[in-house]
C-alpha cells in the first residue's frame, strides 16, 4: 500500500543551519494494517506524517503509493491522488473554517470530489450515522461543538472520499480520556468497514500498543526500532523505546508475571536539532551508550524475523 525510502527533511535557518526534522526514515504499511508512530515531542512524527501527503515537500526521499512514486507527481496530479491518502489533523478546533457551518465544510469536499448534491446528502448523512451524530450538527458553527464532536466530524469529512490510507496526526490529544475510548472505537471501527490502511502518530505509547499492527518509534528525525506491537509488548530492545515505555502509566506493574526487566524512565534534555550529531542521537541519554555510541550512527537492522532496531548496544530482552 505504502512505501517510504529515505524521506528527509530539513528547516533552514536564519543563520544558516538546518534542523533535521526527518533524517533518513524508511517504513512499509501494508493493506489494512495500521501502523503506529510514536516518540517524544518534536521527533518528527507529524512531519513524517505531512510529508506522507506531499503537505510540505521533502528534500530528499521517495514515497510510492499503491506502486507508483509520487514525490515527483505535478500537483495537479497529485490532486487526483489526494482523494486515497487523506489525514486526519491534531486540533479539531483549527481544522474547520469558523465562517463556514458544519454542513457547509463537508459539502465542500463533496463538490470537491465532483459529487451530486443528492450523492452528497446522501454519503453525509450516511457518515453522521457512522460516527454517532445527529443531522442537525450540520446547521450548526465549529465554535458550537465540542472538541469531542469536533474530531468525530474531522474524520467523517477525511473518508468522506473512501481512502485506502488514512493518516491520523495525535487525534486524541486534546480530549478527555472518555471522548479518547470512544474515537478509538470509531476509528476502529470504521477502518474495519471500509478495509483503510492507516497510520496513528500519537505519543501515548499504551495506546499505541493497544491500537496498532506495528509501531516505529521514532527519536530526533530517524527510527530507532520498527516491531510488531504484540512483539513490542514483551520483547522491546532499543533503551529509549523501554523508557518511553518505563514511562508510561501502567496498572500491572505489580504483577508477579511480568518477566521483562523494567527500565528507567528517560532522564536529561533532548538534544538541540541545530547541532549536527555525529553517532546515536540518544546517546547522551542513553545509559548503555558506549564510546562508539557516541562517535558512529548505527544502521536500523533486523536483529530478529520483522524486528528492526538502531543500537550499537543490543540486548535480548525476551519473555
């Protein structure tokens, strides 16, 4: 379905330098398969995500969709692809015109797909049933809405045009844990009925775990580890992936059945993208790093079947 090589992108500077916002990722997502990303704050997941989707255009790299390279499709090309690759954005409350009502916004795509006005009330009212909400959300502006309804109605207009592959930038993040379970469960659901391929970038890494296929972790630009989530679950290898996962709440953590070997939480300051670095960018917060860490970038390698990992460092950490 999906097939990223090398993608890079760069942010020049006032002064000349450049911030490696995504340095060199690569990744697979299969038909019907939803992959996660996760990582801390300004490693570049959302990036990724808009690159993906041609939103901003990389500097290296090639993205192939469905077997075709579209880094070098015209936009009006790319326009007609848009329809298959949607996304689905972090706030609800920018995501909509505040001039323009409810049902104003999604006609608007409709006519954007060339849709009849009776196809086009027709697939509305069919996706508001889809997403538990009532026809009269449609007369009704963004400020009205909360940010719960908000979201249901950023994904009801993303796969109004039936794509295969839908990309969703944290849509979790701004809403209450209830409002979270219950858009969890739609976008489940809905991947489910319409067979989408789908990427979930989220920094919660128990969510992460409980909705996705496979998640790629990612730390300043570049995939550290690449894994089944069920793998992931027991058999995490890279130190800054078991500290995401250290850090995260867990209410089993008291069970005598737990056989992996808890890590510590991660410690230090996230190092400045304007500096280059020359070996492992969690090394000077990593507490396994050796002299090589520090002076040679390790590769992303398959260290078992489907289990990719960038550590100079390994260890088996197994059931």
């Amino acid at each position: 379905m999906l097939e990223v090589r090398d993608l890079k992108k760069f942010f020049e500077l006032s002064d000349g330098r450049r911030i490696r916002a995504v340095d060199g990722v690569s990744l697979q997502v299969q038909e019907n398969e939803v992959l996660g990303i996760v990582g801390e704050s300004g490693c570049g997941k959302s990036t990724l995500g808009r690159l993906i989707l041609r939103l901003i255009e990389p500097d290296a790299g090639n993205v192939f969709f469905g077997g075709e390279e579209i880094t070098s499709l015209s936009r009006n090309a790319l326009r007609l692809k848009r329809r298959a690759m949607q996304m689905i954005f972090q706030n609800p409350f920018s995501s909509f015109n505040a001039k323009i009502s409810i049902g104003g916004a999604l006609m608007e795509v409709c006519r954007f797909y060339g849709m009849s006005i009776p196809e086009s009330c027709e697939k509305i009212d069919r996706l508001l049933s889809d997403i538990g909400l009532s026809g009269d959300m449609l007369n009704r502006w963004p400020r009205e809405l909360s940010g719960g309804q908000l979201q249901r109605l950023a994904i009801a207009r993303a796969i109004i045009g039936e794509p295969s592959l839908l990309i969703a930038d944290e849509p979790l993040s701004a809403l209450d844990v209830s409002v979270q379970a219950q858009l969890l469960n739609l976008l489940d659901a809905l991947r489910a009925s319409r067979s989408m391929a789908m990427i979930f970038i989220s920094h919660d890494m128990t969510v992460v775990e409980y909705f996705c296929d496979k998640v790629a972790v990612m730390y300043l630009g570049k995939i550290m580890e690449l894994v089944s989530a069920a793998e992931l679950s027991h058999n995490s290898m890279h130190p800054y992936t078991r500290s995401l996962r250290a850090s995260a709440p867990r209410l089993d953590v008291f069970k005598d059945s737990i056989k992996e070997k808890i890590a510590p939480p991660i410690s230090g300051e996230t190092p400045s993208l304007q500096s280059p670095i020359k070996g492992c960018p969690f090394a000077p917060r990593c507490p396994q790093a050796i002299l090589r860490c520090a002076e040679i970038l390790p590769e992303l390698s398959e260290v078992l079947p489907e289990h990719w990992v960038r550590c100079h460092c390994l260890t088996d950490f197994t059931k």
